[in-house]
C-alpha cells in the first residue's frame, strides 16, 4: 500500500482539505468504539441507524465512488440472527435499495466490544450491469464489531466480470434501541 493511502493529514496551507481515506477512517472509528463504548451484555432486540457504505475498490483504475450514502436499519433479533434494510447511492452512482438476513454465528469479546462473524445473504437491486437494474441475491462474509452504542460491519464484495466491482465494505452504524 502506498504511504499516501495512509496519510490522514489535513492541507490547509493550500485552501483545501485532503480527502481521508478509509484506513484512517477505519482505524480512527475503531479507536473510538473500543474506549468510549465499551458493550455489556444487553437484551434483544438491538436496532442500529446506518448511513451507507464505504468502500475500498479493487479496481482503482477505474472511477468508482468510494462514499456510498444513503439510509438503512438493521435488527439483531439475537445474537445469531438478524436483518437490515435500506438504500444508498452504489459505486456506479446510482441508487440502490437492499435488504438481508443475517447469520452471525461465531462470536468473541475482546476488551468488551463485541465482535461476531457470518455471512449475509442479501438482495440488491440498482446496478445496470446486472439483470438492468433489477434484483439480484448475493452472499457476503459479514464481521461485526460492536460496542453499546456504536458498531460497524464489514463485508467484502467480489469482482463479478464487468458486472460487479469488488470491494473491501465498511459499514458504520448507531444504536438506537
């Protein structure tokens, strides 16, 4: 990875602020969640508040969004199972809804954030190189971190042929209930 990828840096020498990247903001999230929201055990369900993606592209040659707003719920009904929801702007720009269960079996607790893994099983809809738009199902490795009120799922997306372009996905999310 090239230094510039981890320079979190602000230039404001020049009149313009540096973009952070997602490594920084990554790794400045999970410093945070890991000191100020430290998890305990808590009954269910949770709700958690999501605004979009993030995403690191395999593809960097090509001219891919890399902040993928939008909105989107997720309910863990327990800790295995659980379900989210929503819409964001996809990599391609243009808007895309979602929905997915998800199966999180596997589970630790280090420095009391919560920490699980599974897989999503999702439908997506709103990229024109697959099925024109329409829908379409997608299994995903999912890894959850979560504290009391702050949390994040991390997922990576292949490279499909010119269909879909693989990503490295960081999700953020609050929680609400």
């Amino acid at each position: 990875m090239p230094a510039r990828d981890l320079d979190c840096t602000v230039d404001y020498a020049h009149g313009r602020a540096r973009r952070a990247t997602p490594l920084c903001l990554i790794l400045g999230f999970l410093a945070g969640m890991s000191s100020a929201c430290a998890a305990d055990s808590e009954s269910s369900p949770q709700v958690w508040l999501n605004a979009g993606f993030l995403s690191w592209h395999f593809q960097q040659d090509k001219d891919l969004r890399g902040t993928n707003w939008g909105f989107g719920v997720e309910v863990a009904f327990a800790p295995d199972h659980a379900a989210m929801a929503g819409n964001y702007i996809n990599s391609d720009g243009d808007r895309s809804n979602y929905g997915a269960y998800l199966w999180r079996p596997l589970h630790w607790r280090p420095y009391g954030v919560n920490v699980s893994a599974g897989i999503a099983l999702g439908a997506f809809d709103g990229y024109q190189s697959v099925n024109n738009g329409g829908w379409f199902i997608a299994p995903l490795p999912l890894l959850a971190i979560e504290g009391r009120r702050l949390g994040a799922n991390f997922t990576i997306v292949p490279t499909i042929d010119d269909k879909l372009h693989g990503a490295v996905v960081l999700q953020l999310k609050l929680r609400v209930w």
